[in-house]
C-alpha cells in the first residue's frame, strides 16, 4: 500500500475520476496530497481583475474533498502557481511520495502529438510512478 499519494488535481471530471481510483489503493494510514497548479497565465489575469484565484480553486476541488471527506481519507491540498507539468514533477520531487495520480486530460492525436499532454510530460519526467486514469 502507498503510504503517500500525490493527486494532480484541476477539478475536471478527469482529476475527479482519479481521486475516486485512489480509493481503490489506497488504506487507512495513506496521506493525499491534493495538488492544484494555478497557472501563471490566469494568476496574472486574476491578479489585474481583483479575483481569488485560490479560493476559486477550492471551490472546483470541493467535489475531490467532499469524496474524501466522506470516505475519511486522510488528505490535504496544496496550491502552487507554475505550469502544470514542470509543477507536479518539481513537487513531487520535493516531497515523500509514493505516486502521483493524475486525471488524462484526452487531447486528440494531433494534439497530443503536437504539443504533448501533461499527463505524459509527467509520466516521462518524474522520478516516481505515475498512474494516469482515463
């Protein structure tokens, strides 16, 4: 069993299907880091516009909280500003975790070829396993 899981988490239906494959592993001692990568683009846009962009984020993770809560899973959330990829990896790199779980987000073949998913950009770069769920 994990002892620790890293969940990349952007409150779409994606990150909420892996938060609900984590129960599937995970025990009563595990620890889930529920990570949300604000990224630098929109954090300016919030900053020139007077929003809260953490508490818009939690409230698009309510769902993953609300299902852990409900299971009692231990977990708690972190928000970093960054872009998404590069983040999960240097968190996860940071931390003592066992495994990053993340949601795949699905870009068409001509997407992912073009640009790469972070799904796969975080599965060739950390230094841990990765589960990636459909």
């Amino acid at each position: 069993m994990y002892k620790s899981v890293l969940l990349a988490a952007d409150g779409s239906d994606n990150s909420y299907r892996a938060a609900e494959e984590t129960l599937n592993f995970i025990s009563k001692d595990t620890t889930v880091t529920i990570l949300n990568v604000i990224q630098i683009e929109k954090s300016k846009d919030a900053v020139l516009h007077g929003g809260d962009m953490i508490h818009e984020q939690k409230d698009k993770l309510s769902g993953i909280i609300d299902l852990y809560e409900s299971n009692n899973v231990r977990h708690n959330v972190i928000f970093e500003r960054g872009i998404p990829d590069e983040t999960v990896v240097k968190v996860s790199n940071s931390g003592d975790y066992d495994v990053i779980v993340l949601g795949n987000r699905g870009l068409n073949s001509l997407q992912g070829m073009m640009m790469g998913s972070v799904s796969h950009k975080v599965a060739k770069r950390a230094g841990i396993p990765v589960m990636i769920v459909k």
